[in-house]
C-alpha cells in the first residue's frame, strides 16, 4: 500500500468524534422507512455493513412532522422512531463504527399531503421552489408557495432540532449533524433566493444566518460543541437556491461556526455533485472548501461526487481533512477497503436508490 493511499486509513480526531478513517458515509436518503417514519427493519443491517467508515453520517432525518418533505423518511420526534434508530446505534457499534443523525426540517421543499392537517408547508419567505417531491402515494407533485413563517413561529423549529437533538442522545447516536445544505429549512434562510423576511431572520447576512446558528448552539447544549457537525452547501443549485454573495454568506457563516469549535464542517462541492441531475451542477463555482478553509479551521469533510482519486488530492491539498462518498457506499458496503487497497467497485442500480427492499439495499457484496 503506497504511503498516498494510507492517507485514507489515517485516524483523525473531528472534535470528540475519534475518526477511525478519513472515509465518511455521507447522508443518503432511501425512502425505505416503515410506518410512522420508524427506521425500517432492514436499517440495523444497512448501516451495520458500512461501519467500516470512519463516521456514519445517517440519512436526513425529520425533528417534526412538519419537516417532511418525501414519503418513507425517517423522524426523530416520537418513542417509536427513537426505539427504531436505537437498534440502529447498537448494530453499528457492535460493527465497531461511529455514527451520528443528521437533524433536518425540509421547509418548503415538501407538499401539503405530507403535511399535518394537510398545511402548507412553511419557509422563510412565501416563494414556490421549481420542481417537486412525493406524496405519501408515491405519485408526483408540483411544490407549492409556502407560507412564511411568523417571527414569534422561529423559537418553536429551534425547539423542534434541540429535541431532535435530545433524542439522538436517547437512541445511542455519537453525535449530530445540522442539516443547513441542499435547499432545506436553514438553507432558505440563509440564502437571500429564498430569504426575503425584513425582521431579525432576514435582510443582511448576520441576520440570515440567525436561525442556523441558534440551531447549531441548541445542539450543543445536548452535545457540546465536540459532537455537533454541520452540513454546508455554497453554491449549490439544488432545490431551485441561489445566493447573491455566497463568499461573503458562507465566509460569515464558517467564522462563526469556527467561534464555537464544533466537531467538523461537511461542506459540499457544487461542481463534483450530482445531486437532483446534472442541471443543479454549479459550473462556475469555485472549490468550497479551499474557500471556507480561510474561515474555518476545524474539520473539513469534503463531500459531492469524489473519485478515489480526487479524494486523494484533496486529502493531499488539504482542501479537506475527510472525504464522505454516498452512491458508491450505496454498492460498496467496504467502501474503505476497496478504496485503500484500489480494488474494483460494484456498481450502484439507480433504479433501486429510493423506495424498495432489500435489492440495491443490504445484497451489494463484500470484496473477495
């Protein structure tokens, strides 16, 4: 094994998070919860196969029934669903992995037939994203134009992601990431596309960034800071987002996130990401974690379409401290062997990414 490729294998300390690897399992949503949104029985063996990472990252889970904005995802805000990530927990530590959940609230990338009572979905600002998701029957809906959420609204979603946080304790979790990326609840806020509030939670950029940073220090009131993550997307176009200054937006928001010394920034990178189709590929964006090193000086976990290769020049560069991968942990539950040992990869089945059972699930085999 040449001494470039052992950098995948070298530990690395992410906060209070000891690291067993620089290889991470990035969120991956599969849609293959039971009802209640309770993990589905096949997840202790899913993620159990991939412990080998050196951090789980779980797939996007809701903190309310409010947050959901697809069919089948997982939630953290009932005994059930915290009993179902439990037996999670416990198969992964068993496989000697780490893993944390990653805490999420959609916000207007939902529909009013996932919603309570049949709401609209809410947002920072009354905007209707292109596109659209599921509905609990699986056909095709058209997203709508949400509603704002009233100012004296904003404490209450903070609650909803510190219990999240709680109960990620009680199910055995490592840690938590804050899912503030990829055109969900934070992300509108911060961006000024989808951000057009004229109080406290809008207008400059410390404003903006209000709502993801009170998010972020409620989880530390449940982690400490050394077992809080954060997943951050400049420049990415999924999810219909747009920013008019995104340097200066994330720049903000990584000095600040810096300030609180969490485990790890999770930053992903528009121009490797495949993430909603090729048309949400920025182009002409620059390499954000080069760009967010300068203001944070934690943790970088580089994510967003990684060959073996690039993950190489990033660790090398310093561009980023871990590399998370998703589809070909999909089809590659050794991923870190493979990747360490340059052995061939089993190739992922789209067909099988979202809904289904056990196919394209936990039958991907190990290396030989």
């Amino acid at each position: 094994m040449s001494a470039e490729t052992s950098s995948f294998l070298q530990p690395l300390n992410a906060g209070e998070l000891a690291l067993a690897n620089r290889i991470v399992m990035a969120p991956l949503t599969r849609m293959r919860s039971a009802d209640g949104n309770v993990p589905g029985e096949l997840a202790p063996l899913y993620y159990s196969q991939r412990a080998g990472a050196g951090l789980i990252v779980s797939e996007a889970t809701q903190v309310a029934p409010t947050g959901i904005g697809y069919p089948a995802t997982p939630g953290i805000h009932s005994d059930a669903q915290v009993a179902g990530w439990a037996k999670v927990t416990d198969a992964v530590h068993k496989a000697g992995g780490r893993i944390v959940l990653q805490l999420w609230h959609v916000g207007r990338i939902s529909h009013r037939s996932l919603q309570p009572n049949g709401a609209l979905p809410v947002a920072p600002s009354a905007i209707q994203p292109s596109g659209g998701t599921f509905g609990p029957d699986w056909k095709p809906v058209a997203f709508e134009t949400p509603r704002a959420l009233e100012t004296a609204e904003i404490p209450g979603i903070v609650a909803q992601f510190a219990a999240g946080a709680q109960n990620a304790k009680r199910a055995g979790f490592d840690g938590v990431e804050v899912h503030g990326a990829n055109g969900y609840l934070l992300d509108q806020f911060l961006q000024s596309g989808s951000n057009t509030r004229t109080d406290a939670y809008g207008g400059g950029i410390a404003n903006r960034a209000r709502l993801l940073l009170e998010t972020v220090d409620a989880a530390i009131a449940v982690w400490g800071a050394g077992r809080v993550g954060v997943r951050l997307s400049p420049y990415g176009l999924f999810n219909d987002m747009r920013d008019d200054d995104p340097p200066a937006l994330f720049g903000y928001v990584a000095s600040e996130l810096d300030k609180r010394k969490i485990a790890y920034v999770h930053v992903i990178e528009p121009r490797a990401t495949t993430a909603g189709g090729d048309d949400n590929i920025n182009h002409d964006a620059p390499k954000t974690g080069a760009m967010l090193r300068a203001a944070f000086k934690g943790v970088l976990i580089g994510a967003g379409g990684f060959t073996r290769d690039t993950a190489l020049a990033a660790l090398r560069d310093k561009t980023a401290d871990a590399v998370a991968f998703g589809r070909l942990f999909i089809s590659n539950p050794d991923l870190v062997q493979r990747l360490a040992k340059n052995l061939p990869l089993n190739p992922y089945d789209r067909s099988t990414f979202y809904g289904g059972g056990a196919k394209g699930y936990t039958d991907y085999g190990q290396a030989a």
